[in-house]
C-alpha cells in the first residue's frame, strides 16, 4: 500500500508541475507581433522586404504583422505557415487523397484531350 501511494504522488507532481504549460493563442501573438498594437493607417501594406508570419487562419502574411492585422487576423507564429488547414501539416492519409485527385485528374485531361472519351 505504501508503494502505491508513493506512486500516486510521483504521478501528480509530474502532471501538475513537470508538463509544460500551454500558452494561449493571445499569448503567441502579443508575443510575435509585441510591437503592433492596431490595424496600421493604411491598408494593404506595401512591403520592400518579406518578414512572413503565419496568420491563426492558416494564410502566410508576406509583409509581417502589418499585413496580418490589416487582414484582421491574429498572428499564429513567426515563419510560413505549414502546408494543410490553418498552420497544422495535413495528415498523411488527406495528402495520399489529394495525390490520387490529382493524378486522376491529369489522367482525365489526357483522355480528353487525345479523344480517348
């Protein structure tokens, strides 16, 4: 019995104090774009130089904060968005279907194309 409680105490130590704690999304943006406090004065944003960050809706802002806010959107991380549905990779299996829309796509323009239909 002493074992296990002793092993229930490791356990909530580690849950409650060793996990790493999870910023909000509020957070990670004021962080990004800490100098950008409101939609600049005119819109869109002009930029001589890329700064890219990836918007919360999974669009890559070229111009930087500006251009998120200018958008109206929130500032998910610094850097290009990942490829997929709003900054997240798409999984394996919807990549696997996508290649198969594609290939059977470009095998149907073929078949049209030479009279094959």
């Amino acid at each position: 019995m002493p074992k296990l409680w002793a092993l229930g105490v490791v356990v909530f130590f580690f849950f409650f104090f060793l996990t790493p704690q999870a910023e909000s999304q509020d957070d990670r943006s004021r962080a990004v774009c800490a100098g950008l406090l409101s939609p600049p004065a005119s819109c869109p944003i002009n930029c001589f130089r890329a700064d890219p960050v990836c918007g919360a809706d999974g669009v890559t802002y070229w111009c930087g904060c500006p251009d998120a806010a200018c958008a109206g959107v929130e500032v998910a991380k610094s850097g290009y968005c990942e490829i997929g549905s709003n900054g997240v990779a798409a999984s394996l299996p919807r990549q696997a279907l996508l290649l198969v829309h594609i290939l059977w796509l470009i095998l149907l323009g073929f078949s049209l194309l030479f009279g094959l239909f």
